[in-house]
C-alpha cells in the first residue's frame, strides 16, 4: 500500500516548529493563480510561387482548437502576414508586445521553409526566392533573410518578453532553398537549435529534410496530425507530444521523415494538468516553503513555469528580500553517516588533520561533520558511489564570519561571510590549536575561515544503518513519491533515535543536465520534508546528488538512516 501524507498544509504545520516560521505558512503563500497562455498561429497555405498547401488550412483550424481547449488564447496571424516578412514581423512584435514576463507562450507554423545560414526560415506566401527582387540602385538580389522570416527572429522575441515558457512548433521543410548558397553560408550549422534559455522547439524534419503535407484539404499535415494526438494527453509535459509523435511520423513513412528538437528545457509544461500533476505542484510547494530556501523557490519557478503556485512563489520570494536567507545545512557530513569506519581518527580526535590535503584521502572524507557558525551545505555533489577525489565538500554560514587571506587571525581580512553564503572546501588544517576551512568562491579566490567546530558524533562509529528507498514513477519532475518503505522505516527504529540520515539521488536521464540537476534539488527538498513530518531533525540530514552512476538506480533516492544502537525506543 502506498504511503501518502495526510495533506500538503498538515505536513507543512507539522514540520513548522523544526524550520518555518509562522510568516512562511499563511495563506498568503499558497493561493493559487492560473498563468496565462497565449498562442500565435500561422498557417500558410496559399502560394504565389511555391506549392500550394491545402493541409495547412486544416492545420491551422485544429491547431486553433485544440490550442483554445487547453485554455490558450490563440492569436491567428492576419492574412497580410502570411504574405509579406516586414508584415509578419511586425504581426509577431505587436503579438509579444502582449506577453507579461512568466507567461505561457506557443507559437506554431504550418507551410514552407527552408535551412539557410545555419537558420531556419519561414516563408511568406508572396516570396519567389528562385527570382528574388532587385535591390534599388545596385540591382543586386534582396536578401534572402530580408524576403524570409527566420525562427531565430522568434526565439528572440520570447527571450525579450522573458516568458515563463516558451513552445515554438515548426512544421514545415528544413531542406536547402531555391537559390544557390555560398560555401560559407552552408558551412552554417544549427543556430536555432542552440538559442533560447526558455524555448523548445519542435521541428517536423531533420535538418536537411523535407516535411510531409497533405494535398487533401480535410487532412493535418503529417507531423502535426500526430502532435494534435498527443498534446492533450492529462499528465503529460509537452515535450512528451513532440517525442510520442517523433516516433510516430518516423513509422508512419518508413523512415524518411524524422522530426527534431531543439532548444533548452528548461521547464515542464503541463498542457493538460492530471489531478496527480496538480497535487504534485502544491506538495512540492509546500515542502519548500516547509524544508526549502529561497534556491528552492527560483528552481520551482522555472522548473514548472505553468504552475498555479508560481504566483505565490513570487511572492514569497519577494517578500523574503528584507528577511535574512534560509539555509539548509546539516551538522553531518551524509559520507560519514553511510561510512563512518572512513572518518574514524576526526571522530574521535574532533580535531582537524594538520593538513588533508596530505592525507592521500578524499577531502569529503575526513571530516565527518561541522557545527556552530559552518556547516555541511544541505546538498553535496559526489561522482558515485564515494566522493572522487576532485569532488569537494560544499560549506555554508549559518552567521557571519570573517574571511582572511592566510590561516592566521593576522592576516588580512578578505571577504566577509553571511549567513547563508557557501563556498568549496579545497583543504581542512588545523594551525596554533585551530580549525582552519581552506576554500574558495566560483570566482576562485581562496578563502580561510577559523574556528570550525567539529560536533560529537562518535555515535556514528558503531551506529547502526538502515537503508530504504523513496522512488518516483519516473524522470518527470512531478512524478511523485513513494514514501511508504520510508515512513515505516522510521516508525519502527524511531525518529528519536536517529543521529545521522544520508540521502542520496541521481538526476533523471535523458534530460538537460541544468534541468536533471535542479529537479534532483526540488526531490531532495520534498524528501528532507517528508523526513521532518516524520521527526527527524532538520540539522541531521544530508544530501548527495550524484553527477554519474552510483549506488541508486534512476528515480530512486537511497536513503541511508544511522541508528543509535545504545538508546531505547
């Protein structure tokens, strides 16, 4: 039987005295808000000087539809558009001149194109490329980029605007033009595919290729037949509609024509929300306004862009400006919970080595937990199964901390630290009867920073660990948990006698690193909630994500829990 908490708010009240305050947890932060959706399409069909295309009429009445019945404001492009570039443009600009920044955007076309210069082109139903026309005066052809307008153009327009998402649908040919090329110009390669922080885009042929149309007025064009098919799927991001028609325009003929995707995703968009997808979106906001920081809520944000609680997001982020941040640390190094016997000599010393970096050792391993003013960052990186040794641990301030350029309070002071401020371990010393953290910032500078304390913990020397699996459905960021061998997990030793949890977790596969990165991050967060509705103290959990293979399995988190085998329940 699968386990599930009670509700999202009970969880979120349940865990408020171990990390939020009562700011944190009002209505005010979990209302919900629809994002806005809009759509522009333009569908060609009629051409002066290249094939006509019946199927786009039929493309652009359906694709309004369905578009309309996900709840988009669909904006068609006006029949001076369809003919003319400067036109266009100009339709295009004053279309984005609507966008509010966060919005949902979709922009689909139906009708010929071409591949020139690395970019990708749409063409106006009036354009002869083959006999382009004259410039005044220098009789030379006008160019091509003038009498065309490229997807570049619109990629462009949605990074101005900055809009929350962005679904740019090509359906159309993506082989050579009319008119001859330079060797310079075909050397160009894929320019759209690379732009975009916030767009997809779904091409229906490969570069090079053609796309399939219909010479029947009552028939979709082939690609986006299929992409009609699968884009209304509940529960399902987009990018699924592109992939599930991928395959089906591959089988459909045989082979010869191959849709693409290119630019960045970035965020998951849900054209048809499941009720589970809509109850993920709420726990998960709930478990970072419970266990998250202001990180959490910016990876949120642009993670489900689409989400009712993006408003609220926003809003608490704004709020927290004049708040100090929130930090997520641990007092225990989650290495030294899944392996103490590797930090046995710190364990019982309490004292850092002379210098670690002599040690031959792996710096993650030898320092088996900080307290006071630095702690273990909340979330640590490792290479698999161990920390290789050019992974290092990651440490965050929990007050403010002066820096110096040397290991020694003589030195001079360098940038001073805030809460919540983190940096790189390059080395751990001890000097003059002193802890000192050797580190640096992304910037490269090196740091030192004294008094790092070292809290007891040799109770981690002869715990005795626990090791249970949270897993999700799949490499969807809302995908959501099992928590059921966890809880029961904890029931049964009890949450009290807990004195160090490791949670470890790999980014989903096939997906953009930054994306697999930060929705690993958002997982993380939901199970470090999940562990403080169960009792287990915030100050006692840390994270790993793995940047490759290592002991978990894709949409498995392990979770290592070390149990103190002197106490009694």
């Amino acid at each position: 039987m699968r386990y599930f908490a009670r509700s999202a708010l009970s969880v979120a009240f349940a865990c408020l005295c171990t990390l939020s305050s009562a700011e944190d947890l009002i209505p005010n932060y979990v209302f919900e808000q629809p994002v806005p959706r809009k759509a522009y399409v333009l569908a060609i069909s009629d051409y002066e000087h290249e094939d006509k295309l019946p199927s786009s009429v039929k493309d652009e009445a359906t694709v309004k539809a369905k578009l309309e019945s996900l709840k988009f404001a669909v904006t068609l492009a006006s029949s001076e558009a369809k003919r003319n570039a400067e036109v266009l443009r100009s339709d295009l600009k004053f279309f984005f001149s609507s966008i509010k920044r966060g919005e949902i955007v979709l922009v689909y076309y139906s009708g010929h194109g071409f591949w020139f210069r690395g970019r990708n082109f749409i063409v106006p139903s009036t354009v002869d490329n083959a006999n382009p026309p004259k410039q005044p005066g220098s009789g030379d052809p006008v160019d091509p980029e003038d009498l065309n307008v490229s997807i570049s153009e619109i990629v462009s327009l949605i990074d101005h605007v900055g809009a929350g998402q962005a679904t740019v649908v090509i359906d159309a040919c993506r082989d050579a033009p009319k008119f001859p090329m330079s060797k310079a110009d075909a050397l160009q390669k894929k320019v759209d595919l690379l732009q975009g922080a916030s767009s997809l885009l779904f091409f229906a042929a490969q570069e090079g290729y053609s796309s399939e149309g219909s010479t029947d007025p009552d028939q979709n064009s082939k690609y986006t037949g299929y992409w009609l098919k699968y884009v209304d799927q509940p529960g399902k991001p987009i990018i699924d509609a592109h992939r599930q028609a991928t395959i089906a325009v591959q089988m459909a003929t045989q082979g010869h024509q191959t849709p693409e995707l290119g630019g960045v995703y970035s965020g998951a968009l849900y054209p048809a929300p499941s009720q589970e997808v809509l109850d993920e979106e709420k726990a998960s906001w709930i478990a970072i306004l419970t266990a998250g920081t202001e990180g959490d809520a910016n990876f949120y944000v642009r993670l489900l862009p689409g989400s009712r609680f993006v408003a609220a997001a926003r809003k608490w982020l704004a709020d927290r400006q004049s708040q100090p941040r929130r930090t997520t640390t641990s007092r225990v190094n989650p290495l030294a919970v899944e392996n103490a016997g590797q930090f046995s000599t710190v364990l019982s010393t309490r004292t850092f080595p002379t210098d670690a970096n002599k040690l031959g050792e792996t710096l993650s391993t030898v320092v088996p937990g900080l307290s006071g003013n630095l702690e273990f960052s909340g979330t640590q990186r490792s290479d698999g199964e161990n920390a290789t040794p050019k992974s290092k641990p990651y440490i965050t301030a929990r007050a403010t901390i002066d820096t110096f350029d040397r290991p020694s309070l003589t030195g001079a002071k360098l940038r001073t630290l805030n809460k919540g401020d983190s940096f790189i371990a390059s080395n751990f010393l001890r000097i003059d009867k002193k802890n000192w953290i050797e580190g640096s910032f992304q910037d490269g500078k090196t740091i030192y920073v004294p008094d790092a304390a070292i809290p007891d913990l040799r109770n981690l020397a002869t715990a005795k660990l626990r090791v249970s699996d949270v897993t999700f459905g799949s490499s969807d960021i809302l995908s959501p948990p099992n928590f059921s061998s966890l809880a029961m997990t904890v029931e049964e030793i009890g949450a009290k006698n807990v004195v160090g949890v490791s949670v470890r977790i790999r980014p989903p596969t096939n997906v953009d690193k930054a994306y697999g990165a930060q929705s690993s991050q958002l997982r993380l967060t939901r199970i470090r909630s999940e562990l403080l509705r169960l009792g287990i103290s915030n100050a006692l959990i840390g994270g790993i994500i793995e940047q490759s293979e290592g002991t978990t399995v894709a949409n498995t988190a392990r979770i290592t829990i070390a149990v103190n085998q002197e106490a009694k329940r």
